[in-house]
C-alpha cells in the first residue's frame, strides 16, 4: 500500500523531510560566512599576534582582559606602532589603532562605518566619528577651524595643567591601592 505521499517506506519519508532542511542548514551557515569574510578579509590586513582560527588571541591573555591583556597589547604595539588586530574569536575582532596619523586617515574617511558603532550613537550621538556621507561632510567642515593649530595653541597651557593633575590623581589611586 503507498502512502499518501507516494512513498513507501519510513527511511524515504524520513529522508524526504530532513533533506529540504539541511539544505535549509547549509544556506543559513553559508549566508553567515559570506557576510563574515569582509570582516575576516578587513582583520586580516593589519597586523596581529599569533591567533588560533577558533579562539583567537584569547590564549595569549588567559581569557581575560587583565595585565596580560594589557601586557600582550603593549607589545603589539610596540611591535606594529601604527595599528594592529586584537581576534577575539576566529572572526571576531578589536583593530587597535594606536599612532595618531592613522586615527587620523580614519577620523578624514567618510567610509561607512561598522555596525558595532551603532552602540555607541546613543552615547556619543551621529557626530564626526559615527556619520558617513553628506553629515560626515557637514560635520568635518563645521569642526575643522575649531581645530586649526592657533586656536588650540592658546589652551597648551590649561591641557598641560589638567593632564599633570590626572597624573598625580592616578599615582595617588594605584599607590593607595597597594
């Protein structure tokens, strides 16, 4: 006797459901690794530590975000003194810039910045860092004489004064903490 749907036994029904979907399956992951290799390929183009494809450079920190994260960073940068990648996981990454010329090159990119932003915008509002396009445009050229060397000359004196008092403030904290 056939069934209704014109199978005749339980392996072949079976199979006749679960193979629409793993097809389904196979689709959904390659969906994902596609949208992925722009990240991976844009990682990949700065330099980084040693990293494992599954779990980064997590193996070089313990797994936390402690002294031996900051240690390994430190010599990251002393190693790659323009910029460098940090791979949380196989994909995931922290692409630290750490010269101000390139942060520099990043801040003039009008280039569309990455979702991971998007956090931020509430804190920091759709301001020069966080626009692209035309507010990107409208921002750069409202902020640029703000900026110019002879107005910033005039506040050395006031960034000099508040940065030696944050420095005496964290000395204090970390010998207190001791």
């Amino acid at each position: 006797m056939t069934s209704l749907l014109g199978l005749h036994d339980p392996t072949s029904l079976l199979v006749g459901l679960l193979l629409p979907m793993l097809l389904y399956g196979l689709v959904v992951v390659v969906r994902y690794l596609l949208k992925r290799w722009e990240s991976i390929r844009l990682g990949s183009s700065f330099p980084s530590p040693p990293y494992h494809w599954l779990y980064g450079n997590n193996h070089l920190t313990d797994y936390t975000w402690g002294e031996k994260y900051l240690s390994m960073i430190r010599e990251a940068v002393e190693k790659h003194p323009q910029a460098h990648t940090y791979w949380m996981t196989g994909y995931s990454k922290i692409i630290h810039l750490t010269h101000p010329e390139t942060i520099r090159q990043m801040l003039k990119s009008q280039s569309r910045k990455p979702n991971v932003y998007g956090t931020l915008r509430s804190w920091l509002g759709n301001g020069l860092f966080l626009s692209d396009g035309d507010v990107w445009r409208v921002h750069r050229r409202l902020l640029t004489p703000a900026f110019h060397f002879d107005v910033l000359k005039q506040y050395a004196s006031v960034y000099n004064r508040e940065a030696t008092k944050m420095i005496v403030s964290l000395y204090h904290n970390f010998i207190s903490s001791r």
